[in-house]
C-alpha cells in the first residue's frame, strides 16, 4: 500500500503540470493530450512485458514493487525544469518504465495476501484505494507548490524518495513467500466455499480455459471504455474549468476532488464485489458513472461538481473489482492477468486521449467530452450484455446451488 501510494503519487503531477506547460510553450489542446497518452500508454504497454517476465522469475517481483516507484518518482520531479517539449518526453518515457515495472507484481502480491480467506476484493481494493488516494493527493501537494513557486519547484519532490525508498525496502522484506510463489495462493479457510461466485480457491482454478479467456477479454473492454472517459476528463479538467471561470488553483482542487473520491468508492466495491458478485458491481458503476458525468458537462454550478464527483466515484468503484475479476478468470497468471486489465487495457484509452484533445480543438473541450463519453456509454451497454451470455454474471468458477448470492444485472 505504502508502494502503490508513493507510485501514484508521483505518477499523477502530470495534469497539473499539463496548463502551465501549454502556456510555457504554446501548445494546442492535442499536443497536451499527447503528453498525457504518451506517459499513460507507454506505463500501460510495458505493464504486460513485466507481468509476464515476473510471471516466469517470482523472485523479481519484490525488486519490480520496490524500484518502480522509485524509478516514476525521479523521473516525474524533473518534468517542471526541463526546457524542451522532447525532454519532457522523454522524462515522462522513463518515468512510465518504472510505473510498469511497479503495477503488476504488486497488484498479484496484494491479491494473493488474503485470498485463502476468501477476501481477495478486500486485499485488492486496499491497495488499489492506497494507490488512489496517492493519486489524488499528489496533485494537490504538486499544485500548490506551483502555484507559488513556479514549474521549477517540481524538482524539490525528489528529497522525499530517499526515505521513502529505505522505508519500502524494509517493508518489502517481509513479504510472506506464499506472496512471492508461483501457483494457487493456498487453501481456503475453514467454512470457506471454493466455489462462491465471486471469490478465488481451487475451483478457480478451472476458469482459465476458452470461457475464461473470452471473459477477459470482455473485462478488457470495459477497462479501455472506463478509461478512455476518465483519462480524458482528468488531463483536460482543469483546462475545461478554466474555460468556465475556474482559476488554476481551483481547477487542480476541483480534479483533485475528481480524484480523491475514487480511493472510498474503490473500497466500497471490492466490499461489495465480495458479498454480491463482481459483475453486477461492474456494471452498474459504469453506467451511471457514464450517466454521471454526461450530466455534469451539461449542468451548471455545485450541481455540475457534485455530478463530476459522483461520476469519477462510480467510475473507480468498479477498478479493483475487475482487477479481482481478472485475477480469478486466470489465477495462474495472476501478474498477467493483472498486467492486462491494469495495464495494456489502460493503455489502449491512454491512445484516445490526443485525438480527444485535437476534437476540442475544432469543437470545443465540452463537445468533444461528452462525445467520448456518450460513445463509452453505448459501448459499454454492448459489451455487458456479451459479458451476461458468456456466464460472467456466475463468477469464474463452477457453481451448486445454495453458493453466494450475485447480484446480476441483467435483472434491471
């Protein structure tokens, strides 16, 4: 947790970073979203190779969790002093190696730490809510100190990474090695039933087949659709309140609210993903969580904030339950699986984000949101209802009756 928060953290000045940088050099609103796709998908895309390379060497998954966030939060401190847009590039290049070295060993550990006991939602939806809360409190600290210093007070965020750097090591040490291990996690507690629709154990085993490998793909969908609309809406929020008479100051604040909200209801998911199934939490966060943030760009005032909020909760309640969904449909290849739907799924919305941009500069930020957004929500409609065919809504194991109840969307 402690690793997932320091990652993010760093890894999330970026959009404070991105108004000043457009005024520092002239940019147009799809050279600004470039710079946000290119860290994110670069992060995204690398995922994969080190999910698999720790997949096949356990022993590099204390190391990858360790130097990631240690490698991003270098790299991320020097954005706000380097003089050319292709520095910066390349900076955010680097700093994206580390957040792809960090993510998926950590998201397989974190899932593996309480699974025998039939909690693994709780396992990924702490670390995930640790990884969030990093997240939304990195650009508040970045901005204020931008907002009275200038770009280059950024590189002053290095001094914290060498205690934290001494910090993870020593906690990193006490990794169990049923964390560390290749194979199932271990047996399930006493009372525990294996087959429960929405949690891990031997029959889960079994999910790793055609079904399993189709579930996933649909699961990685939804991730590029969620996305696609959250990456787009956090890289250009500040610039879009801008445009409404936000200032600076109260723009970053507002996108991190925007944020800061996503580590609760990422928690409130997992939770619920345990008891009622991950499907049904899946999906109803998404479609209102679309609905949501349709209503704040065409509302006005506390009511088009409160909308933005409720729509970036209702987004990430559903992050650490398809993580957990993911890990159980392969749970041999927990890293891969996570790499997956953390990672490459990323990834693939991160590539939207300059041509989101480039459409508001002909039509404007807010058309060229709620086009994104209104397109995520029809696909979504899509994709759940191929997901409810293919048996998604049962969980990835075999089932009797009297298991777990799920809450299944279909049922509306």
């Amino acid at each position: 947790m402690l690793a997932h928060f320091t990652n993010d953290f760093y890894a999330n000045f970026l959009p404070v970073y991105l108004p000043l940088l457009r005024e520092k050099f002239g940019l147009s609103l799809a050279l600004v979203g470039l710079l946000s796709s290119i860290f994110t998908t670069a992060a995204s895309f690398l995922q994969l190779a080190f999910g698999v390379w720790a997949d096949r060497d356990h022993g590099l998954r204390r190391n990858f969790a360790l130097w990631g966030p240690l490698v991003t939060g270098a790299f991320m401190s020097v954005v706000g002093v380097l003089p050319s847009y292709g520095l910066i590039v390349g900076a955010l290049l680097l700093a994206a190696l580390g957040t792809a070295m960090f993510h998926p060993q950590a998201t397989a550990l974190s899932g593996r730490l309480l699974a025998a006991q039939g909690r693994r939602g709780l396992a990924v939806s702490l670390f995930i809510g640790a990884g969030m809360l990093g997240f939304s409190l990195g650009p508040a600290v970045m901005a204020g100190a931008l907002h009275r210093w200038g770009l280059e007070a950024s590189a002053w965020a290095l001094l914290p990474l060498i205690a934290l750097g001494l910090g993870l090591r020593a906690l990193l040490r006490g990794l169990p090695a049923l964390a560390l291990g290749p194979g199932p996690e271990s047996t399930p507690k006493a009372g525990y039933s294996a087959s429960s629709p929405s949690r891990g154990g031997p029959r889960a085993e079994e999910g790793a087949g055609d079904k399993g490998l189709k579930g996933l793909a649909v699961l990685w969908g939804l991730v590029v659709l969620r996305h696609a609309v959250l990456l787009s809406f956090m890289t250009f929020l500040v610039i879009l309140l801008q445009g409404r008479g936000y200032g600076y100051l109260a723009g970053s604040f507002a996108l991190v609210g925007f944020l800061l909200v996503s580590a609760p209801a990422g928690l409130l998911g997992g939770l619920l993903s345990d008891r009622w199934g991950r499907w049904g939490v899946t999906v109803w966060s998404l479609r209102l969580g679309f609905a949501a943030l349709l209503g704040f760009l065409f509302a006005q005032g506390v009511i088009s904030l409160a909308l933005l909020l409720l729509g970036g909760a209702l987004l990430s309640a559903s992050n650490p339950v398809i993580v957990a969904h993911a890990q159980e449909l392969l749970p041999r290849r927990s890293s891969t699986a996570s790499a997956l739907v953390m990672g490459v799924g990323w990834g693939v919305g991160a590539l939207l984000i300059g041509p989101v941009g480039a459409l508001g500069d002909v039509w404007g930020l807010e058309r060229a949101l709620g086009l994104t957004t209104f397109v995520a929500f029809g696909l979504t409609l899509g994709l759940t209802a191929l997901g409810r065919r293919l048996g998604l809504a049962r969980g990835p194991g075999l089932h009797r009756a009297g298991t777990a109840p799920t809450l299944h969307a279909e049922n509306d």
